[in-house]
C-alpha cells in the first residue's frame, strides 16, 4: 500500500523560487560595503540560515566585528537591498508552477514554509499565487527559524494536520534538517549547494514531473529508515 501525504509543505527560496540569486547580489553587497568580497564557503554557509544568526556567520567570515549596530544596519541593508531585488521578476526554478498546479488537482493541502520574514515572502507570494497555499509560515513568526523544525510543526498545525502526514519539499541542508526534525517526508531538491545524503532524504534533480507518487515514496522512504511505529 502507498502511503498518501495529507500536505506538501514547500519552501520557498531555491526551491520554488530562484530568489537566491537574489540575496546572493544583496549579500555580495553587504561585505563589499565593509570592504570584503565574500568567499563562496561564506556564502554557502549563509543558504538556508536565518536573520541575525546569518549576519553573524557572514561578519565572522569576513572578520568584522559583530556588534548589536553592525548588525542592525546590515539586517536594515539587506532588507531594502532584497525588497528592491524582490520588486523585478523574481525567477521560478525549474517546474514549480506545475508541481504546485499538481499538489492542488491532487486536492492536497498545501503550505509555504519559508526561513524569510513575512514583509519579504509576500513579494515571494506575489510571483507564485496565493492560491496555491491554505497558509504559509515565515521565519519572523517562529521562536527560531530552520534548522529549527518549528516553522514546518506551525505549518502543519496551521492545516490541522500531524507534520508525519505531511511531505517537504527543500533545497538546502538547513531546511532538510528542519522539515526531518519535525517528521515529515522529505524531498530535497539541491539549488546552489549540496545536501548531503542521510537517511529518510529522497533526492530528486527538479520539480520537472513530481507526482503524488514520488510525494508518497517520500513518506515510504522515510517510514523504512524511521519505523512506520512513528505513525
Ligand atoms: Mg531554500
């Protein structure tokens, strides 16, 4: 018998939309301003973390002090810089629309869960279509962002459902850690970075031609390494 998600809880930045690029040119931005070319390992290890622990990664990575001002200004910077960004067409990755256009004719509830603050992934939502969400949860409306499982638990009490019956869809090793600590199925579709393997992780090269079958293989592929006792 497969195992059928009640839900599909997509995240947004790198998975739906290409928005990466969009705080990479922000980023990029940011330590230039401090007279710094960021490093690709810097800028790696920024995918996928949230607000003032990310700033606090980025200025021990280009060796500016940290003080509570610094961080304020850049928190105040990249803001403005990524709401500019946002403004313009903010790209999809490859398939998206149609996976979301499938979730909803298979009468799936639907979430998006995203480490960004509400101000900014409304201009997310502009480009992707409320419709296609019941809700969606920021990374300004949780006590922590992802690697916390907080924001996919929220999602899933949002939609009055349990986080087991629900499917993730990520692209980052910080978001996959979130969604498998909350229990939900996992696919993780890698956009800039790797993810590294680990159990209960279904891999997959895109959205192109997701299915409620691959969605179901998800909950089956994590039941085989977690035990289906967890339902
Ligand atoms: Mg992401």
């Amino acid at each position: 018998m497969s195992a059928r998600p009640a839900a599909v809880l997509w995240d947004m930045d790198g998975t739906l939309l290409d928005s990466e690029k969009l705080w990479d040119i922000a980023v990029r931005e940011l330590a230039r301003e401090h007279g710094s070319e960021l490093t690709d390992e810097i800028r790696h290890a920024l995918i996928g973390a949230s607000g003032p622990n990310a700033l606090r990664m980025l200025f021990a990575g280009i060796g500016v002090e940290a003080t509570p001002q610094v961080i304020g200004e850049a928190g105040e910077f990249l803001e403005r810089r990524v709401t500019e960004l946002m403004l313009g067409p903010i790209p999809w990755r490859p398939g998206a629309k149609d996976a979301l256009a499938m979730a909803r004719a298979e009468g799936l509830r639907c979430a998006l869960v995203t480490n960004t603050k509400r101000s900014l992934t409304e201009y997310g939502l502009d480009t992707l279509g409320r419709d296609f969400f019941d809700t969606s949860v920021c990374g300004d409306e949780v006590p922590h962002g992802k690697p916390d499982p907080a924001s996919y638990r929220k999602a899933a009490d949002l939609l009055g459902l349990d986080p087991l019956d629900c499917v993730a869809i990520e692209d980052s090793p910080t978001g996959a850690l979130a969604a498998q600590g909350a229990g939900c199925g996992l696919i993780v579709i890698p956009c800039e970075i790797a993810v590294p393997e680990a159990p209960g992780r279904v891999f997959r090269e895109s959205l192109v031609g997701l299915s409620v079958v691959d969605l179901g293989a998800a909950l089956a592929a994590r039941d085989e390494h977690f035990g289906s006792a967890a339902r």
